[in-house]
C-alpha cells in the first residue's frame, strides 16, 4: 500500500459504522500519512468502540511515538504465520477496522499514483493494533497496521507489489469474527488473504500522494 487515505463524512462512512454497530466519532481527514492519529473500531468489554491509533504498529519503548526505523504501517498477510513477525500476536488477539473513504497506490516510477475508492460503499480495512503505555506519561496508547495482500492481476500496472485487505462489513458473521479479542481460529481468515478484487474500485490518476489532484479520467475495475 502506499501510505496515504481519505476518510470523508458522509452517507457511505455513516452506512458502515451503522453495519458493524460501532460507537464514537470518527476522524475526518482529506490526508492520511504514516505515523498520523486515525481511528480504528475495536471490541471492548463495553463494545465496539472507536479508539485513537497512531498508524505504525511499532512504537519506540523510550518515547513512544512511531519506530520509524522499520515500516510498519502495514502488515503483509505472508508475514502472519511467523510467530517471529510483529503482526503475529495482533492478529490472533487485537484485531481491528480502519474505515476510510479513498486509498493511493503508486506504481513504484514516483510518478504513476491512482486514488481508488469502491463503488457506493466505504471501505473497512482489515487491521491490527498494539496497546501500550507512555514510560513518560503513564497513558495507555494504541498503535495500528493495514493488513496487506499479493496484488490481483488487475493491478499490474496500478501496484504491483501489494494491495489492502478489505472487509466485507455487511457480513456480520465475519466482523463478529475480526473484532473478537477472544477469537483465535485465525484459519477462517484464509480465504480473507487470498488476492481478489471483492466489489468494483473506481480509480481516478492524481498527480502527487499529498495533493490529491486529479490528472485523468476515472476507470473502473472488477
């Protein structure tokens, strides 16, 4: 994944955290980078809830603010069996959604960059999170990561290295399963980390991550 998304307020996000029952507002941005506060849904003995998250999984134990001397704002689904990795324990104990409106990938020349979005519907990523407490002030932190996939073949020559796990949140059954702290079986997953292109991605060419801007005529692709 590239690092950057949207999330809009409107009918689309509104419709999503309706579906998957979840409390608390959420935090609007026409800009997402690394290291950036977002909200995440989690499970809680009180319920789903919305929770701040800085989005690098690793924090420094010293000051903890993002490690940024190893990426980890995302998780690569091969990466999840090695009891060595990271994202081990989380995805077996804390997982999460990020919910946003848009995503970039860029196609690795630093000069090809698509915003996508799916068609009537926002997007609920399937993520992990870490808790932790600042050594400095004694709060207790949460720290997140995108699951990410192989690429589908339609993504040749929009990125070709990894596409973001993204969930069906209309499947209560599954969301059930995504959030339950206390749900382990991690082999129901299987299929989830398959690369697979799930509903149609409206893809508009931009000209820069930060900025946004359109450069060319929307595509579809399914």
């Amino acid at each position: 994944m590239c690092g950057r998304f949207q999330i809009k307020a409107d009918g689309k996000t509104e419709a999503l955290m309706q579906r998957v029952n979840a409390s608390g507002p959420l935090r609007y941005a026409d800009d997402v980078a690394p290291g950036a506060c977002i909200s995440i849904i989690r499970e809680t003995a009180q319920g789903r809830e919305v929770a701040d998250a800085l989005w690098w999984l690793l924090l420094d134990r010293k000051t903890a603010k993002p490690d940024y001397r190893y990426p980890s704002f995302n998780s690569r689904s091969d990466r999840l069996e090695d009891p060595k990795a990271l994202s081990y324990r989380p995805f077996r104990e804390s997982r999460c959604i990020i919910v946003a409106s848009a995503f970039v990938e860029g196609l690795g020349d630093k000069k090809t960059y698509h915003r996508i979005e799916l068609e009537d519907r926002a997007i609920a990523f399937g993520g992990l999170y870490r808790t932790t407490t600042d050594p400095q002030t004694g709060q207790v932190l949460h720290s997140a990561s995108i699951i990410t996939l192989p690429p589908p073949d339609q993504w040749r020559t929009i990125h070709p290295k990894s596409m973001p796990l993204m969930l069906d949140f209309e499947n209560a059954a599954l969301i059930d399963q995504w959030l339950g702290p206390d749900f382990r079986d991690v082999t129901v997953f299987s299929a989830l980390l398959q690369p697979q292109i799930r509903w149609p991605q409206l893809l508009t060419p931009i000209d820069r991550p930060s900025k946004w801007n359109p450069v060319g005529a929307s595509f579809r692709i399914s």
